[in-house]
C-alpha cells in the first residue's frame, strides 16, 4: 500500500475503493503459510485507512494466512472483525508493527476453528479517558467508565501468538474468549495460546482475561506432536517490572506475575523498539499516545 488516506464514503455508490453501504472490505481469498497474502505498506509514507466511523473495516472471517504490516488503522469500532462463535473464523491472520487508533476492538474472533493469529509489534490505542482510570464495577460518584473501548484482542481456537504490543484505554486488554462450554472436538478448544512482553495502560477492567478454563495446563489429550502445551493460554512472566501494592493487586486480578518488562539490553541484545518507525508508551514528560 502507498502513502496516502484511503477513507471510503459509503453512501457514494460509485465511490472508487467500492465498499457502498457497510463500509467493509470484506476479504475471502485462501492464502497458504507458504504463500500468504501481503498487504503492507510499501515504504514510500504512512498509509492510513480510515474507517469513517464503521462498525467493522476489514472483515477477513472468510480469510485464510493473510498478513496486514505497517498500516495505520483508525476510526472505526472493529478493526479486523476475523471470527463470530458457530459462524466462521480467519486462519493464520497476522497483524504486524501496525497502528491502530480510535477504535472500540482491534482484533477480534470468538470462533473456535481460528488457529494461529500472529499479532505482534503493534501500538493500540481505545478511545478512553486518557487521564482517570474509573472501573465500571461500584464506581461510586465518579460513575462508571462507559463502553467506548471495549478491548484491543481477543482470541478463540488455537496457536495463537499475542507478543510485544502496546494497548491503552480499553475496558479490557487482551482476552481469550469467556466461550461457554468448550467444543467436544479436541482440534477446537482453546489452547496453545501465548501472550507476553505485552505492554498495558489504563484498563478499566482486565488486563488480561484467559476466560474459563476449557483445558488443564499440561499437554492436551490427543495433542499433535509438537504442538505447545495448553492451557488456554501460558502467561509470561516479566522480569524486572515494578513491585509493590499495584503489581500485587495486578497479579491478584489477572494471575500475571508481573506486568511489563523493561527493554533487554547487554551483549548481543540491543534494546528493543516496538517497529522501526513506531515506539510503545511515550516518555512520562510526554502526552500519552497523543499525534
């Protein structure tokens, strides 16, 4: 993708980038591991799609191994709209050193037969309070936080990978389906799903949520060779965060031990940037995911 603002108007039925009415690239097209389907930016500028206000911009629940890098994603209430329980869901989607702003979720499928989603090395911005943090449980007279943002990922299925991404303002963070009663079929519970070095600011409600345990942690019964223990998900520790009674409170809640993780640094280990043009939280002095 060039440079440039690609906003569609879904009310002009002639309009150039074709999405009258819903507003949605609705993509279906069979991708492979070995040859997926690329749409990145093409290093000539920032490519921005604009939403224009939709309830979902691409809905890739049809799609399989597709990759989305370096585009920035705004305005819209579903960014990647890649799965719906007992519908239809993505496989092999990847969502990379992408920007995604303004938006209610950025990445969601609550559809049991998705499998590995790589959503890695993105910024992700909710449209809450930049400056309170009021819950929605008992919130007294401060009020309840409302539901502007309602989380930034959340995953069903199976092998997915949540790493190295920075997410404010959402009611939630990350989330694995609270799906109810898991699926009998052993290929479609939620398992093998890892989530760490994430970096995550001003939640209303959960940090991370794992939703019900549909599997104990250890193997799976009839876990293909090579495939990761289950769990639904493993949880990475971060070494080197902060201590005290918020990090405490913190593990209570979400059963994280620690929340963020410092840049490694040392022989062979450069300090890690979150993408070669975008970094995660600004410095304190600055405004917070202000452009």
């Amino acid at each position: 993708m060039h440079a440039g603002l690609y906003k569609a108007d879904r009310l002009n039925y002639v309009d150039p980038l074709g999405v009258p009415f819903d507003d949605a690239y609705v993509l279906t097209a069979k991708g492979t591991p070995e040859r997926p389907i690329v749409i990145r930016a093409a290093g000539d500028g920032e490519p921005i799609f604009d939403g224009n206000g939709s309830f979902r911009l691409f809905d890739v629940m049809a799609a399989e191994h597709h990759i989305f890098q370096g585009l920035t994603i705004r305005n819209t209430d579903i960014a990647f709209h890649a799965g719906l329980k007992d519908v239809l869901g993505a496989k092999g989607l990847t969502v990379r050193d992408c920007r995604i702003e303004d938006v209610g979720i950025a990445v969601t499928t609550e559809y049991a037969g998705s499998k590995d989603f790589y959503i890695a090395d993105n910024v992700i911005i909710g449209r809450d309070d930049r400056y309170r943090l009021n819950g929605w449980a008992s919130p007294g007279i401060y009020g309840a936080t409302p539901l502007k943002s309602y989380y930034a990922v959340k995953v069903y299925g199976s092998g997915h990978v949540i790493c190295h991404n920075a997410v404010a303002y959402f009611h939630d963070g990350i989330d694995v389906s609270t799906y109810g009663t898991p699926e009998p079929d052993e290929d479609r519970k939620a398992e093998a799903i890892d989530i760490y070095n994430n970096d995550i600011h001003l939640m209303a409600d959960d940090v991370v949520e794992t939703g019900p345990r549909g599997r104990p942690r250890g193997r799976p019964r009839g876990a293909r060779p090579g495939r990761r223990p289950g769990g639904p998900a493993r949880l990475q520790d971060a070494p080197g965060a902060e201590r005290g009674h918020r990090a405490r409170s913190a593990r209570r809640r979400t059963g994280l031990r620690h929340l963020r993780e410092p840049a490694r640094t040392g022989p062979g280990r450069p300090a890690r940037r979150l993408s070669g043009r975008r970094s995660g939280f600004p410095a304190p002095s600055r405004r917070p995911f202000c452009r």
